[in-house]
C-alpha cells in the first residue's frame, strides 16, 4: 500500500509541475497545440518537460488551461509534497504506525460511539429464535389440488387437480384400477402394510396430523 501511495503522489506531482509550465507558457502551449500535427513531442522539447507531464497538458482542454491559477497549483504541489514526506515517515516507523492506528481508532469511536447520533441507530446482534423448519418448508409450499391413484398392485401416482374421469389412466398389463380419492399437494398420507405398528406421527412434541392411510391388506379405517 505504502509503494502505491508513493506512486500516486510523485505522478500528481509530476502532473502539477506540467500544469506549472502549462500556465506560466499559457500562449505558447496553446499556440503549439493548435498549430502543431503531433504537438506532445513538440512540448517535451520546447519546455524539456516529461511524457506524462506533457500528455497532462494534452489531455486538458483548452479553455481549462485559461483557468489554471499558478498559486493553486503550487499549493497543491506543496501539499502532496508534505503529505508524501509525512507518508515516508510512516512507512520506516512502526511506532509512528501503531500511533496513527490507535489515532484513527479514537477517530472512528468519536464518531460512531454509542453516545452519538450515529452510535445511537446501530444495530445490535442477538440470538436468532427456534423455527420450526418444517412447518416454515410446508408453509411455502404450493398447495394445489390432485387427485390420488391407487392400483391393485400397489402403484400410487398422483394427478393434478381433482379428476372424475379416469378411463385415461393406463397401468401395466396385469395391473388395474382399485381406488382414488381426492387430495391436494400438501396432503399428508401414510401407506401401511399388516405387518407395520402404528405410532401417532409426531413433530417434536406435536402431533403431525394424516389426511389418509392407505391400507394394503389391512382395516384403515
């Protein structure tokens, strides 16, 4: 960081010093500028002025070169000089480092403590509440009505909206129809067998309500 610092302030300095040159030869720039085919090595020759500085003046317009004020420019030259002196010095001394952190630090409470305006609308962090990520998951689910298809051998499918007519509705060769009954996408429903026990199906400690138990061999009802 400190090496692109260094970069930035010496090319602004090399910048302004164009700009000086630019200013105290005001005609003369103006007049190569206008008159000139390739006015940037004519520039660099006329005033011994560099590459970057003459490109500055180039990239300036005409009319801004006219308003160029020699006692802003040396100010600003002055003062990038002072703060790249005052950066140099930093960069070769970590207790001048550590005492313009701690600076910086004692800035940034004085403006954002918890005794000022800004301090004030800070936003506290606390422990976010228990959900319940099933319940949040069904909640968002798209509730839709279908219709369930049970077959002899067992196949369950499920067909969108409530269907009456289901000649349709092809099965294996050995298979058929056996029951459907109407349900919608967020429908609970439990497929038992003889061998199975039931327990209540439970979310935590609440019970989880069923919509319907298919029963294969066994008395659902």
């Amino acid at each position: 960081m400190g090496l692109a610092v260094g970069r930035f302030h010496h090319h602004r300095i090399e910048v302004l010093g164009g700009f000086l040159v630019a200013y105290l030869n005001l005609d003369k720039v103006i007049k190569i500028i206008r008159s000139e085919d390739e006015p940037k090595p004519v520039l660099m020759k006329t005033f011994k002025i560099s590459d970057v500085q003459a490109d500055a003046i180039l990239n300036m317009r005409l009319r801004n070169l006219r308003k160029l004020e020699e006692m802003e420019i040396r100010a600003e030259e002055k003062a990038l000089k002072e703060e790249r002196s005052k950066l140099k010095s930093l960069i070769g001394s970590t207790d001048q480092q550590w005492k313009t952190i701690a600076g910086q630090i004692k800035d940034i409470r004085n403006t954002f403590g918890p005794k000022t305006e800004l301090g004030k609308r800070r936003t506290g962090f606390g422990e976010a509440p228990e959900h319940d990520e099933a319940a949040i998951e069904e909640a968002m689910a798209v509730r839709e009505p279908i219709t369930v298809v049970v077959s002899e051998k067992g196949w369950i499918r499920a067909l969108r909206g409530h269907q009456t007519d289901l000649s349709g509705v092809a099965f294996k060769t050995d298979d058929a129809l056996k029951f459907t009954f109407p349900a919608e996408t967020t429908s609970k429903i439990l497929a038992a067998l003889p061998s199975w026990k039931f327990r209540p199906a439970m979310r935590g400690n609440e019970p989880v309500e069923v919509n319907a138990i298919i029963g294969f061999g066994i008395d659902t009802r």
